[in-house]
C-alpha cells in the first residue's frame, strides 16, 4: 500500500473518531435540560454558545459545522490539555458532577 495512501487512511480514521466523539459530547450539553446539569456542564454549555455565536459571526451560516470539524479534528490532543495546564500551573477546568449532572449520562432516559 503506498505509504501516502496510509498515512491518509489513518488521520481520516481518527478525524472520524474525532467527530463522532464531538458529535457524542455536544449532544450531552445541548440536548439536555440545563436546570438539572451540574454548574461545570453549565458553563460548558455557555462557552459552546458563545464560541458556536462567533464562529456563526465570523464564517456565516456554515460557522457551527466548521466549529464541529475543527474541534473533531484536535480530539486527539485533548488529554494533552491537562498536562499543559499542569505544566503552565493554571488551574483545572471544572469537572462534570458525576451521576446527579444530567449531561453526565451518554444516553437519557426514556419516559414510559
């Protein structure tokens, strides 16, 4: 197989990963209840909102999709933030509460 060949397959791979990952966590935070979510997740939520606002302001109605891929596309690097903020001593990013928080679950439950 040619190397180039490969090399592609493998970053759109990962992309792939990237996305859906992005695609999972974005769908916790929005399509959840914000009343019933941790203050951390509420603050996600918040900086999602505003970062989502400036890349509409800047790209037009096609900004929201480019966010997407841009974050998909660094997926990878994530666990690398914490270290660097380590590194730097900035303090940690707030955490998810755990099972009280609404958007901890991957999937909500269904009402029967």
């Amino acid at each position: 197989m040619n190397p180039l060949l490969a090399a592609f397959l493998a970053v759109s791979i990962v992309h792939a990963l990237g996305l859906i990952a992005t695609m999972e966590a974005l769908e916790r935070l929005t399509q959840r209840d914000p009343e019933q979510m941790c203050q951390a997740c509420r603050d996600r939520l918040t900086i999602h909102q505003e970062r989502e606002e400036a890349w509409r302001d800047e790209c037009g109605p096609v900004g929201p999709d480019l966010m997407l891929q841009h974050d998909a596309a660094f997926w990878c690097f994530t666990p690398l933030i914490v270290v660097l903020r380590r590194a730097r001593q900035l303090p940690n990013l707030p955490r998810c509460a755990g099972p009280s928080c609404a958007a901890h679950n991957r999937y909500s439950p269904t009402v029967t």
